[in-house]
C-alpha cells in the first residue's frame, strides 16, 4: 500500500486535529487510498515541536518550515500556523511539488489568497493536490443534506439561513491572540468562523451571487496575552495586564443571493454567551425544510409538505451507518461520531484525492470563492450597500 509522508507546519489546536486525522484516517477507513506517515514536525515555538515529537509520534522536528517543505521525502505538507504565514508556505510547497492541506481561511491578504489558488491551478496540471480545511461540509448530516436537496426532496430552494455563534471571545478579559490582530488573521469573525457558513451554504445552494453586510467591533480592547498560542479563552490573565486595540470584527451579519434564485442570510459572533459551537443550517424549500445544529451533529431535522396536514412537523433523522462516510462512524445508529472523526473524514478525502488523481471539493481554487464572498461581506459594511460578488471575482489564471 503506498505511503505517504506528512510535514506539520504549527503544532497547536489545528496542528493536534490533523494528526488525529492523520493517525485515524487507516483506522476507519480501510483499505485506505494511502497510509499516511508523521515524518517530521515545526512550529516556531521551539517546545511545542519537540514535544509534537513524543505527543504526536513524528520522527523528527525541524528547525524551520522551509527545512520541512524542501524535504524530498515529504510528500504533504499541512499548514495550522495563524492566517499570515499559510500563503507564504503554500505557495513554496506547492512549487516544491508538495500536495497541500492548509487551515482556513486561506490567508490574512484576500490577494495572497489569489495567489496561492492561481499557484494551486498550476499545480493541478502535474498531479499536485491542494485542499483548504473547510471540514464542516463534509459531516455526514450536511452532506445527507446534500443529497435530499439534489433528489428534490424539499423542492425548490427558497431560503438558506446559516448562523455560527460562539462565546469564547464575549468575555472582554479573553487576551489579544493572533485572532484579534489585523496583521496576523486579516479579518476577525467573518475570516475565521463565518467562511465554515459561507463554505457549506455555497455547497449546498450553489454561488452567492449579491451580499449586504453589517460588520460589528464589539470590544475595542482586550489584555495582552505573552505567548503566541490561542487558547480561545481558556486562559486566565492577570487583571493588571496591558491593553491592546482590536482591530478586527467581533460579529458579522448579512443577507445573502444565490445564483440560483434563493436568497438567505449569514450570523456569525464569537460574543454569543451560552452559544459554544452553534453552527445551525434551516434550509427551506417549496416541498418541506431541513435544519442543522453542529451541537447534534449526528441529527438532522426534515420536515416535508407531502405529510398528512395532522402529522405535519419536523421528524429527527440520527445519522450513522447506512449515511454518507459510514466507515467514519459505528454499525449501530446513535453511537455518533465528533470532531476528532470529523477532521478523519477530511484527511481521507485530501488523501483519496492525491491516491486517486481527483480533485478534492475544497481545493484552494474553490476555497477561493469564499474569500470572494468574505472580500464583498466587508466591502459592503464600508459602503453600506449591496456588492455583486461576481465583480469581486477577478479571473484567475
Ligand atoms: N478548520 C477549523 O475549523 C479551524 C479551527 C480552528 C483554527 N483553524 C485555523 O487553523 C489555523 C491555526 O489555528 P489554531 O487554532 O491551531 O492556532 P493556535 O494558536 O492554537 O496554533 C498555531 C500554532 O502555530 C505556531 N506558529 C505560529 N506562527 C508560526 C510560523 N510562522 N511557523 C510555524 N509555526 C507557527 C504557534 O506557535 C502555534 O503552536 C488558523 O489559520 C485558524 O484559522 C481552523
């Protein structure tokens, strides 16, 4: 069966998800396309890569990304450093031949963004796969989803709300990370967690075509953190620390077209007290409705107009083996899949991807359009007007 070699770039959350899928991925889905081996490791906290070493069982560190990408032994290389380094890398690894999975949003720059899908379509032409990590489409609930929509189970699109609500950030004492920092992220919540929204929305409605947008700075300020990891709030700091400015969004809301003819609209907020990781989906159409919450992400809720007037209302379908990826979950509905197993199914879609010479849903060129979307969403808060998504689409190469 044949291997291949894997280089970690940035050993924190991200880092810790990909090498469970890594680690998982021949577990669960069996014979896998291709096995992949931890070869080597670098974050540039010097600790956190050698202990990636004895936690995450690679077999080396490296001293810097550029060591790990130059690496004729390396076959892939995943990017989970903050949003300012992914273009830089990418753009390298992708030149040194490497496939690439790299963590959303594609970059801080929506130009370095064009780049690295302009460098991805070259790439392509010699067999080189790239992916970025926008994993919530593939949860099997959302892609069943999918598959209702396509048999014309819940008719015609009319309206897709999405929203992405989390709390860890409405605490005005969680610390000024990397997120926080125009610089390093680019854009605050509508970059991080309103793209897994626009991403899934896009998958299952087609292309936005029109947004308008409010966008929403809630705390201006926020106490200096001394170590470059995020830790989304489960760190303490002391109450004499030093502030420092956000200069990024705390929540984004807008309405959104579709090309199709269905409309909708997109919430997403870090300052949402009692919300953790509400990631909800109500999907209506002229034949019934369909709605998502990532919180019970094994259940999806269907409600269709051919039921009797007296039985009418929303059933709870629980997803498992007879449901898309069941080699990812158990032979018994109900025992459930998470995050870990999530990240798993990702994994394998890259490397089914790279085995079989396909290319994956969420390639940089497809990632690219919701960097389009994010670009128009900010857009149209400086303007406050509507933007057409499809003049933010410049031709890529
Ligand atoms: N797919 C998702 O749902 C999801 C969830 C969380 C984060 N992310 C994305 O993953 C990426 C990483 O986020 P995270 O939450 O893991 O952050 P994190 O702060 O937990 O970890 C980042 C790691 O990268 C290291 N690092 C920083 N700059 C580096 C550099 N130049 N070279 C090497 N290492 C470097 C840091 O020391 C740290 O260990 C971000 O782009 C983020 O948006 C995606």
């Amino acid at each position: 069966m044949k291997k291949l070699n894997v280089g970690l770039i940035g050993a924190g959350f991200m880092g810790k998800a990909h090498v469970i899928g890594y680690a998982n991925m021949p577990t669960l889905f069996w014979p896998a396309p291709a096995v992949p081996i931890l070869r080597s490791v670098h974050d540039i906290n010097a600790e956190i890569s050698k202990e990636a070493v004895a936690r995450f069982g690679f077999e080396k560190h490296e001293v810097s990304w550029q060591a790990i990408v130059n690496d004729p032994e390396i076959d892939i290389i995943s990017i989970c450093t903050p949003n300012d380094s992914h273009a830089e890398i990418a753009i390298a690894a992708l030149k040194a031949g490497k496939h690439v999975l790299c963590e959303k949003p594609m970059s801080n720059s929506f130009e370095d963004a064009k780049t690295m899908a302009e460098a991805a379509i070259v790439a392509k032409e010699k067999g080189i796969k790239s992916m970025c990590a926008y994993q919530y489409r593939r949860i099997p609930a959302i892609v069943f989803a999918k598959q209702l929509i396509e048999e014309g189970k819940i008719g015609k699109l009319l309206n897709i709300r999405g929203q992405y609500l989390q709390s860890w950030s409405a605490d005005p004492n969680s610390p000024l990370s990397w997120r926080f920092q125009k610089k390093v992220s680019g854009v605050g919540t509508t970059g991080d967690i309103a793209t897994h929204v626009i991403d899934i929305t896009q998958y299952l409605a087609g292309d936005i075509t029109d947004v308008v947008s409010q966008v929403s700075t809630f705390i201006p300020q926020r106490p200096v953190q001394e170590c470059g990891v995020d830790l989304l709030g489960t760190v303490k700091i002391p109450g004499d620390a030093k502030l420092a400015d956000v200069d990024v969004d705390d929540e984004s809301s807008f309405l959104v077209k579709f090309k199709s003819g269905a409309v909708g609209s997109i919430e997403a907020t870090r300052n949402a007290w009692g919300r953790n990781n509400f990631l909800t989906l109500e999907i209506h159409g002229t034949k019934g409705s369909i709605v998502f919450n990532y919180e019970r992400l094994n259940e999806l809720q269907v409600c269709f107009s051919d039921s009797p007037d007296d039985r009418r209302g929303f059933t709870t379908i629980y997803t498992g083996p007879l449901h898309p990826y069941p080699e990812a979950t158990w032979n018994i509905q109900g025992l459930n899949i998470g995050y870990g197993e999530l990240k798993t199914i990702e994994i394998y879609e890259f490397i089914k991807a790279i085995a079989e010479n396909t290319e994956s849903s969420t390639n940089f060129e497809q990632s690219y359009k919701v960097e389009e979307v994010v670009q128009a969403v900010m857009k149209s808060h400086q303007t406050n007007t509507w933007q057409t998504v499809r003049d933010e689409r410049g031709n890529l190469v």
